[in-house]
C-alpha cells in the first residue's frame, strides 16, 4: 500500500490517501478517542500519541495533531497505524455503527444530534428534566452527562439542551458518547409499555369550539410544526379559550431567544389569518 499525505489549510492536519476506498457514503467525524467506538481504524490512530482527532471521507483519512507534536515525529506513526488496519481486514466502521451528527439550532443553549437512525417510529417525546425520563432509557443516559437539562426525541433527531454553565465544546463529545453506548446496548428508545411517553402531541379539546381548535391543529401539523422539526424542537396545541391560543414549546423551542418572534410574527399572524376567531399566541410554561 502507498498511502499519499497533503496538507490542509490547518497546519495541526494532515489529509492522508491510502488509495482505496475508506467509506462507502457519506463521513464520518471522532473529535476525540471517546467517540471513536465504533471505527476500528479510527481507534487505532487515536493510538498514536498525539492524535488529537479523526475525520473519514470518501478516499480519505483527515487527522488532527496536538500542538505539542510535530508531524515529522508523528506521521510515520499514522501511516504505520492505517497500512495496519487495512492489513487486519478489519472494516473502516462497524456494521451497526452509529455516525452522529449535529446541527445548530435557534436557541444557544440546544444542540440537534442526527444518529442517521431512526429515534422514534412516529411522534415525538418531550424530557424537560431527568424526573421525566423514566420511560426512556435513551433519555436517562444523556440526562446522566453532567450539564445536560432536556432531552426531545423527534423521528430522526434528539435534541439536547445544557446548562449555561457548560459550552458545546466540553459536552458534544460526551453526548454523542451516550448516544452511541445506548445503540451499542441495544436498549429501546422508549421503555416497552411506557404510558404516554412517545406520543407527545395536540392536547385534546370538546366543547363549542371544537371546530375552530380543528383548524388550529391542522394549521400547526401542516405549516407549523414541519419547520420548527427542522430546527430540533415542536410547538404543540395546549388549549383555546376566549380567542387566545396557549401552545407548547418543546425541544429546541424551549427557552429560544427566538421563541417570542416565532410566536407573534409567525404562528400568531398566521393563525389570525385564516381562523378570524384568534386573537392571540400566547405559550404556556411546561
């Protein structure tokens, strides 16, 4: 094997071309050794000291280095540990690995992680605080990351939201670690028999205004809830009284900055729109 290196813009990285294929589809990223679990490869350079991170494409292999390393000591070291692998026929990632992904949402505190796995076959489920995780075991492992203060699972998605007291930076790493070590274990999403834990929706509503509470829950499922998926969070009906819509704010949606704007110079003018009987959006606390 002749594996070809060449520099990046980012002096600590090193892109190396073992002139094979490396993964099939898309790519994967491990910021760290924690959550190199399910790369052997990965796993094998994060062996050499000074590996700092591992990044997978399509024919290639990225690597970061610490300061404190200098390539010349390193990288024979790394072409050594890829020629390795592939020489033991072990795969580039294992069958029923996991690659998460994360996306930024509207609100600061809550990041979106995308296992590219189904999380829930339908609906979604809502966890404001570890209390309310007993039904998920999902839940309970991210919930036991120290900074961690809300879990949302939607279809494809889970969103977490942290104390203002720890960055990104520090608690990506073990979120993703959680999600990983609970698809490892082969634990369901939500617990086998779990009363309402997965079916986070529209609250229900009789009386008069039946009627005009339909059209508020098929503007919201239609023209509402879509977008704010995209951002890792829902916004769910919660009650119809003397105009005024009370809705829910979950996931992502929760605590946003953004939260207000949304609901005045979206939902409610939308609303107001085309059912003449709303007046107001106003959310409720959970």
């Amino acid at each position: 094997m002749f594996i070809q290196t060449e520099s990046t813009p980012n002096p600590a990285t090193l892109k190396f071309l073992p002139g094979q294929p490396v993964l099939k589809i898309g790519t994967a990223d491990f910021p760290s050794a924690e959550t190199a679990g399910s790369s052997p490869l990965a796993r094998r350079l994060f062996g050499v000291d000074g590996v700092d991170a591992v990044f997978l494409g399509n024919d290639f292999v990225t690597v970061t280095k610490r300061d404190d390393i200098d390539w010349d000591h390193i990288k024979p070291a790394i072409l050594g540990a890829i020629m390795e692998h592939y020489q033991s026929g072990q795969p580039v990632m294992e069958d029923d690995a996991l690659n998460v992904r994360t996306e930024a949402t509207p609100n600061p505190a809550t990041l979106k992680f995308l296992p590219g796995k189904e999380v829930l076959p339908a609906g979604s489920a809502d966890f404001p605080a570890p209390e309310a995780a007993e039904s998920s075991p999902l839940a309970q492992r991210l919930f036991a990351v120290e900074g961690v203060t809300g879990v949302f699972l939607g279809p494809d998605f889970i969103t977490v939201t942290k104390t203002d007291a720890f960055e990104w930076d520090v608690l990506t790493d073990p979120v993703i670690a959680a999600i990983a070590a609970h698809h490892k274990a082969g634990e369901p999403v939500i617990a086998d028999g779990a009363a309402g834990a997965s079916a986070v929706g529209h609250a229900a509503h009789d009386g008069p205004d039946a009627e005009v509470v339909g059209q508020i829950k098929t503007l919201l499922d239609t023209r509402v809830r879509p977008a704010v998926a995209q951002d890792g969070g829902d916004i769910t009906f919660h009650g119809f009284d003397k105009g005024i819509v009370y809705l829910h704010m979950q996931g992502a949606c929760a605590g946003c900055p953004s939260s207000t704007l949304t609901l005045k110079a979206g939902i409610e003018n939308l609303l107001r729109h085309y059912i003449p009987e709303v007046s107001e959006v106003r959310p409720v606390a959970d």
